[in-house]
C-alpha cells in the first residue's frame, strides 16, 4: 500500500496505547470510563488479530506512583512489554521513542490517557518528525470535556488524523473477502455487542428491532 493513500491499511501501521492505568481512569471526567476501556481493548484485540505492531507505555510504574496497565487490557498483550517513563511527553522517553522506531511504521494509531496531556504531546511532537498519525477519539479521554475537546482541536489543527474505534478496525482490513475478514467480523461483533449494552443503559437510543449491523449480514 502506498504511503500516500488516503485510508490507512493494517500493513502500513503501528498501534500506540499510553497510560491506560487505573489511575488515569479514575480522573476521566470527559465520557464513560467503561466506553473508553470497551473500546481500546476492542481496537488491540483487532491489532493483535491483524498482526500490527502494538507499543505499550506507562508512566510512573518504576517510581511507585502508579499501577501498571489495567488488566482487561493486559491479558490481550500478555507477551507486550511495557515501556514504563517518568515523562508526561512519552516523545521524549528515549525508549519509548527507540521502541515506536523499532516498528519500522510511519503510520501511528494512537490512544492514550489523558487526551489534553499524554495524548496531545507525543502527537504533535510525532507529526514534526514526519510520522502521519491518527488517534482514536471514543478510545481516549481527558480529565473533563473542555480539556478532552479542545485537545482534540489541537491535535486536528497540527495534522493528526481524528478517528473511531469501530472505523479504524474496519479500515484496517477493509474487504470482507480478504484473509483477515473471518478476525475482523468477530472482532466487530464483540464491539457492537458491548456498544449496545452500554447505549441500552445510556441515554442513547437502542437500535430498532430488526436491525443488523454490516459485520452481522455477512
């Protein structure tokens, strides 16, 4: 696939996830801190099943202040290993950095908490070294809805590419008749299957009866 395509192919990517801890889902305040979980796990489940190169970072695991990477999204990467930092920017951890490089990826998903900080920096500091980078919006969060949002205006303004949990699996692989399809419809099943039990106790409205998603009619 070229570089220069519009859509973004599983071949052509790495999958970034920062600081999904326990205790930066404690401070989420901009959405359901169980959305935000559903959805990351959901999007490294696809990653793993499509084989794309996944980075996991945290942040003060080594200095005793927080707690490693929660576990629902742990027991997808049991082999992972986590590059722990001091940094806010994890840019500027020289592991970090020295791991993402590793991949030999120019084109970067990324998902972190929280939106305005451990997102918002390693982005826009990427997208000056020539990556292209896109971030998953209903995977991410910040500590309220002004922050998480206008970070998400930042991030758009500097040239990073918005995106969801759902489309960017889908983008992924792409045709139903390809090699990965039989992992991609599962993986859309379980997504769809959690975003309906969250809309059934939300104050979005469930589908109507009869209705069937894509990934079902196939």
């Amino acid at each position: 696939m070229s570089r220069n395509r519009a859509t973004w192919d599983a071949s052509e990517c790495a999958l970034i996830l920062i600081d999904y801890q326990p205790e930066m889902f404690k401070g989420i305040g901009s959405s359901d801190p169980r959305s935000v979980e559903t959805n990351v796990c959901e999007l490294t489940r696809a990653a793993v099943a499509f084989d794309i190169p996944v980075i996991l970072s945290t942040v003060g695991v080594n200095m005793g202040v927080n707690q490693p990477t929660i576990k629902s999204l742990r027991s997808i990467l049991p082999d992972a290993q986590e590059v722990d930092r001091s940094s806010m920017n994890a840019w500027e951890d020289e592991n970090f950095l020295k791991a993402v490089k590793a991949t030999g990826k120019k084109r970067l998903v990324f998902c972190a908490l929280w939106t305005e900080i451990c997102l918002a920096f390693p982005v826009v500091d990427a997208l000056e070294d020539d990556f292209e980078v896109t971030f998953v919006v209903d995977a991410v969060a910040g500590q309220s809805k002004e922050e998480h949002e206008m970070a998400v205006q930042r991030l758009i303004q500097a040239g990073a590419i918005p995106n969801t949990s759902l489309a960017m699996i889908a983008e992924w692989f792409r045709d139903w008749k390809s090699p990965m399809a039989a992992k991609g419809r599962e993986v859309f099943r379980s997504l769809i299957t959690e975003h309906r039990a969250m809309h059934a106790n939300s104050r979005y409205q469930a589908p109507p009866d009869g209705y069937r998603s894509q990934a079902e009619m196939m």
